[in-house]
C-alpha cells in the first residue's frame, strides 16, 4: 500500500517571516488527521500549500493519483492541478459563503462539480444532488432553494455536499465547525464521521478545536511557529503529551 | 497474545520546571489466548497507566509490547489504529461518544469499523444490549442523556461487540447491579472461552477471582527511587 | 466641420491598424475575447460604439453598408450609425442583405443566408458569458484558457430548475469549434444555428474592450442537456404582414384593447417578401402600405 499523500519538507515564508517549515508526513487512504496549534502557528498556511492554494518555497506534496500513481502536485500543470481539485480532492472552508456559490439554488451548487467533470443529464444531475442533499440532512424541497435562505449549519452542510459528490479521496477542512453554534457542531461532526467511514475518506482538518479532533482524527499533528512539535496518535497526544506546548495546549482546556 | 518486557514510563512536566516523574520500570507481562489476568496493586501503583500504555493511548518510555504482531510502542499510529479496530478492545470506565448518536449505532460501530456488515453490527448490538437489559426503547436516543450505570452498560457492550482476539477491561463491573455483573461475567467467560486474552483491572474481589486465571502486582513493576 | 475634415471612417489610420489586428487575432482563435484599446467615440456606450469601431477598421471605400438594431433598419441606433459613416466614409448604404458588403447588427441576424465575402460585425454589450455567475475577470479567463465550462451549464440548470425548461431566450451560450464558449451577443437563440455561416463575423465590445469572431464555416455548437436540447424557438404564429411562416417575429401592440399583430423582426426580409407578392394576415394592400 503506498500512502495517499506524502508530505516532504513543505516550507513557507512571508519574507523574512515563517509560515510554515519543513513540514514532513505521510497520510495513508482513509486516514483522518487534525492539525491543531494557536492562530498564527502556520497551520492554516500549511494546509493551504497542500490544497495548492499557495505555492511553497520549497518540498514536495505527493499524491496518489487514479491515472498515474504518485505525482508531486506542485510540479504538475495548473489544468491537471485544478481538475484534481474537482475530482479527487475537496476543500471544506470555514465560512460556506466561500465554498458556496450563494447565487444559484442548492442543486445547482451540488450540481456544479458534476458538471464541471462532464454531466450533461439534467434529470441525473438533479437526482444526485438531491440524494447528497438527504446524505447531508437536507430536505429534498430545498433543492431549489439559494444557499442564502439557508441556516449557518444547513450552509455547511451543503458545502460539504457539494464537495463530495464526486466521490473525492482527500479533503481538506480549515475550521469545519468553527462559525457553528455547539449542538449543530455536534451534528456536523457526526455527519463527517459517517461520510468519512462509509467513503473511505482520507482527510486533513484544520482546528484550534481539541474536541473537534479527539472525535474526527485519527491523528494529530500539532503546531507551534511555523513548525510541527508534537506528532502522533490523537488520543495519545492528548492524553500523554510528550511536547511541552502541547501539554499547555491540553490544560488550557475549559473542563466542562 | 499480549507480551510485554522491561516497560518502562515517566512523565515530564515541561510546565512546571520540566519536572520529571518515573512512574514504570521493568514491567514485564505475558498472557496467552484464553487467558485472563488481574492487575493488582494500590491505587496509584500505574495499574491504570500500564493499561493505557498496551492501548497505544500512553507513550511508553522503554521496552516492547507486543500486542499480536504489533510492537505498540514501537508502532506506527496507522498500526496501532488497525490493532485497535481488529485485535485489541478497551473498555474503559467511561463512555466516549458523539453527540446525538442513536446507542444502537454506538453500539455497532467496532463491529463495521472491523469490517462487519450493517446486519451483522445491528444483529450484534441488539444482542448486547437486550442481554446488558438496556430499555430497548432506549436503543434510539443518543447514550449522553442516560443515567452512569445504563451507560456503563452501553459502554461495555460497545466493547464486546466485536469479537477481539485480546480486550483491556477497567473496572468492567463497577456501579453495576448483581444481574448485570453477572451478565458481565458472563460476557468475559465467553471471551476467553473463544480464546481471547484479556487484561483487566477489579476492584470486585469476588468477580476477579471468578474470571481471572492469576493476578499480577503492578506495584513491582515501580521504578528505583531515587534518594 | 466639413466631411473632409475626418479620416477615412472617423478613426486614424494608427488605430485601425491596432483594430485589425485584433481581428485577425480572433479570426485566428474562433471565440477568443482579445483584448483591445477601444477609442471615446463620438456616441454613448451602450449604442455600439465597440461595433462602430470593427466596422470602420473593415470599410473600404469600396464597401456597401447596412445598419441593423433588432433586425430594422429604419430605428434610431441604426439611422444614426449609417448617417456616421455615411458622413465620415462616403460609402453605399442599402437595407437589402444580399447587397451589403459589410453588415453592422444589434441583436437579429438577418433572415436571409450570408454569402461568402460579407461580414457581419455585432454590437456586443457584455462579452464574457461566464461573468453572471463569476464575476472575477481573472478566475473566468483561466477558465476560459483551461476550458474550464462546467460553470457555464449551472446557468442552464438554473433555468430548468426555476422554469422547467431553460428559459434563455437570447446571448444563449455557444461553443466554438469545440473550444471557447462565447456569448452571441444579445441575438435570440432563434438565430443560434445561423452562427454557422459563409460570412465573418466579428464582435465589438467598446465599453468591455474586447473583440472576438467567428469565421466562415466554423462550428457553433448552442449548450444544453441531453435531456433538455436546445431548442431554436420563436412565437408559434406566421408574419402577419408578408405570411412568412419562418421568419423570427416582433409581437407588436396595436390598439388599447391589447389587439395585437406579429411581423418580421427582419425587416428589409418582410418588405422583400411582400414586394414579391406574399400576404398575411392583415396585410389588406392599406395597413401594409401604411406600416411600410
């Protein structure tokens, strides 16, 4: 088995500033990993570099491919890159209104990256975006509906419909809960949890969250100035910090 | 099943002056299949730590525990994960769930996380918990609203629902009633009639002699204090 | 000011060059927006001042013209731009299809075919079909160069689904020769198949500064679904003056009692028609004099 995304040595600097540094790890198909450390730790950065949303500096971001095996992402042509960002990866951001487009009806948002990948049947497009709508919890009746007339839940719902209806392998998620009130987190987390299971997803979160990842990842990577101090098992490092950030990370946890 | 030779732990408080604290030296376990041992020993004597350590969830310092043919304190997390999905369960003290989850799915999870099917896990869980008399017009609300001893009993039929060849057991038959420990003892029987190897810590003296083939005393396994 | 003040069709000869060779660009690249340094002309926005500016980097002094806005040749938009290079480039006129040279054109494609050697030059208001649904000019260009259009087919599910039927009714998106998709500029879709022509035909945004073309017998392909085709619809009625029965028609308001007629929207096609003798429905010899 070779894993599904090798990470080697990805470095990104704000001029004389850190983003992230040598950052290095593998992650194998349908793992889960969460990436946590305080605002400005370079983990938000890292993921980007990662999406191909920003390019590094320096290092390699290997990806399995269907077609070809594994390839080095940043090396690849923009095309190729960019039609893997519709295929086999997604992206779950923060705030939906960025994932979303808020413009057209709930359908037509799951419905895009069908199309964008060649779906030419309006009556087959229409019946998968209502059966992702029903995955996320989403009432058929609204599938015509804008995203706007949507609550924040609902929202990211939709997002996170839309960005799996092409079955992708990888997705990342900066934050998924962080706008969300608590009892629709908890919802939303469960969600991810099924579709993240029944797909076989392998994916790579983003939180300052500690609850969020003790629930969704598998593993935990944690962050401190651009560089990862503490790597391992989520609920070893949680539980059993070796680093000493990451042990004032844990205690400074509100007990409830 | 589960070896282990000269394990050893401290922790390091790097918080408080980097403090460091040796809690293990030189523990040594073995326990075959169809076998179940006691850890015994004052509270505080790293009963508690000794098991976390063969579940992956503390870090050992030094030694090998050898769980199957994973070394878990050697392994890679993605072993030690599918270790913890095929060989080895834990039941612990506490129930660990997600929000707003239906018990019969907390319940099925290890048996498809396993690989199981839908039938299979569902048939198991309504087995586990009509046996463990949880209410079966409970079986649709999530277990986070229960009382401490109905979700001592989801947790432990959580725990049995796949069949692992080795199983950690924490206090399994605390704050529960004569009928359900009896169900419970019941549960760990058929465990180690089926072969597994089971770890378990009892305060119950009477149900530990019940199961348990020997005890071992983890206050042997403190580390030399240092004068 | 006499006539003999301005240069040969108002522009300078520097910048007709430039115009040119923009051309010749999307005549190179069928249904590529190439970029293009559009001239203040001495009209507004909005009354094809891109167009304008094709038109007079093509005429010749050689050249016979005609003028169309929605299909006439006799509205405001279209008098004035035939008097402009009347004025400014002392060519022939006419509002017979078949003897114009060059053909400038709002919104209509005349009925009758183009032969090869026309050109018909459009005046396009917003040139870049994605923009309605994403307004960054630098994500729809790399679109474009990626032939990125899954976008494109989101405004037709729209249509289906609020309409049940994809409600676009004109500037219904083409594909070219397999390539770009390109907005027609505000034509019905009626005249989508006739895309594929003899002719050149070039597209002017003044404002947008862009200018694409399409060239002879190039492949224009109108997107739509397998389940819903496109569909080159016009009103279910024949001319009402020349009894054309396949002529795009204006529905036109006669009196205050919501009576109402349709006629060719082609104009020069309907007098033609009636020249030779044809008749509709209320062209008793006194209306059609009279709407003449």
């Amino acid at each position: 088995m070779t894993p599904l995304l090798q990470v080697k040595g990805v470095t990104k600097r704000y001029g004389a500033r850190l983003g992230c540094g040598d950052v290095s790890f593998d992650l194998w198909p349908g793992e889960v990993m969460g990436i946590v450390g305080e605002s400005g730790s370079g983990k938000s950065t890292l993921l980007s570099c990662l999406a191909g949303h920003l390019s590094p500096d320096a290092g390699e971001v290997i990806f399995d491919t269907r077609a070809e095996g594994p390839r080095d992402v940043l090396t690849m042509s923009e095309p190729a890159r960019r039609m893997l960002g519709r295929t086999d990866w997604a992206f779950v951001h923060q705030n939906p209104r960025d994932g979303l487009r808020m413009g057209v009806s709930a359908g037509a948002n799951v419905g895009e990256r069908l199309m964008a990948v060649g779906a030419r049947h309006y009556g087959q497009i229409r019946e998968q975006a209502v059966d992702w709508l029903g995955r996320v919890e989403i009432a058929a009746d609204r599938v015509d509906d804008r995203p706007r007339a949507f609550s924040g839940g609902m929202q990211q719902r939709l997002q996170i419909a839309r960005n799996l209806v092409t079955g992708p392998r990888l997705v990342f998620m900066d934050e998924p809960t962080g706008g969300l009130d608590v009892s629709v987190q908890a919802r939303l987390l469960d969600l991810l949890r099924g579709l993240v299971r029944e797909m076989g997803l392998s994916a790579i979160i983003v939180t300052h969250d500690l609850a969020v990842v003790r629930l969704l990842a598998d593993r935990l990577m944690v962050m401190k100035g651009g560089h990862v101090v503490e790597t391992g098992l989520t609920d070893q490092v949680l539980d059993d910090p070796q680093h000493g950030y990451t042990q004032l990370l844990v205690s400074s946890v509100l007990q409830v | 099943m589960i070896e282990l030779s000269d394990v050893s732990k401290s922790f390091v408080l790097h918080n408080q002056g980097d403090a460091v604290i040796p809690v293990m030296a030189g523990a040594a376990l073995s326990v075959a299949p169809g076998e179940c041992v006691a850890l015994v020993g004052n509270s505080g004597a790293g009963k508690s730590t000794l098991m976390r350590m063969i579940y992956g969830n503390y870090l050992a310092g030094g030694g090998a525990i050898r769980v199957g043919d994973v070394d878990v304190a050697r392994a890679e997390p993605r072993e030690i994960l599918r270790m913890r999905r095929e060989v080895l369960g834990y039941v612990s003290q506490f129930l660990r769930v997600v929000p707003r989850v239906p018990t019969l799915d907390v319940v099925a999870e290890p048996v498809l996380a396993a690989g199981g099917s839908h039938a299979e896990a569902e048939a198991r869980a309504r087995d586990l918990l009509a046996r463990l008399n949880v209410p079966e017009r409970l079986w649709t609300l999530s277990p986070t609203t229960f009382s401490g001893g109905e979700q001592q009993r989801v947790n432990i039929a959580r725990g049995f629902a796949h069949l692992f060849p080795a199983m950690l057991l924490d206090e399994p038959t605390a704050s529960l009633d004569a009928t359900n420990r009896a169900v419970v003892l019941a549960l760990i029987a058929e465990a180690k009639a089926r072969g597994a190897a089971i770890v378990g810590i009892f305060h119950d003296a009477e149900a530990r002699a019940q199961v348990c083939d020997r005890e071992v005393d983890v206050s042997g396994f403190a580390p030399a204090q240092a004068a | 000011m006499t006539e003999t003040a301005y240069n040969f069709a108002y522009l300078d000869e520097q910048t007709k060059r430039m115009i040119r060779r923009a051309i010749l660009k999307g005549v190179a690249i069928p249904g590529y927006q190439v970029p293009f340094a559009s001239r203040e002309m001495p009209m507004p926005y909005g009354w094809g001042t891109g167009g304008v500016q094709v038109t007079a980097a093509c005429l010749t002094p050689a050249d016979t013209l005609k003028v169309i806005d929605q299909g006439a040749d006799d509205t405001t938009n279209a008098v004035s731009i035939r008097k402009f290079f009347q004025r400014t480039a002392q060519v022939a006129v006419t509002e017979h299809t078949e003897e114009a040279s060059l053909i400038q054109t709002r919104h209509r494609i005349p009925e009758t075919p183009l032969a090869e050697g026309q050109i018909l030059v459009y005046q396009v208001p917003i040139p870049e079909p994605l923009r309605f649904l994403e307004p960054r000019e630098t994500e729809t260009r790399k679109m474009h160069a990626l032939e990125e259009y899954g976008l494109m087919h989101v405004k037709l599910y729209e249509d289906i689904a609020h309409n049940g039927e994809i409600s676009t009714a004109y500037a219904y998106p083409v594909q070219v020769e397999g390539r770009y998709v390109m907005d027609p500029s505000p034509i019905p879709k009626f005249d989508n198949p006739r895309l594929e022509s003899a002719a050149v035909q070039l597209f002017g945004a003044g404002r947008e500064q862009r200018i694409y073309a399409i060239p002879p017998y190039t492949q224009v392909v109108s997107l739509d679904f397998e389940d819903y085709p496109f569909e080159a619809s016009k009103a279910d009625h024949p001319c009402d003056l020349c009894g054309c029965a396949t002529s795009y028609l204006d529905e036109v308001i006669v009196d205050d009692a919501g009576g109402r007629m349709f006629v060719c929207s082609d104009t020069d096609f309907c007098s033609t028609r009636r020249a030779e003798g044809h008749r509709g429905r209320l062209s008793g010899e006194d209306l059609a004099e009279e709407l003449a």
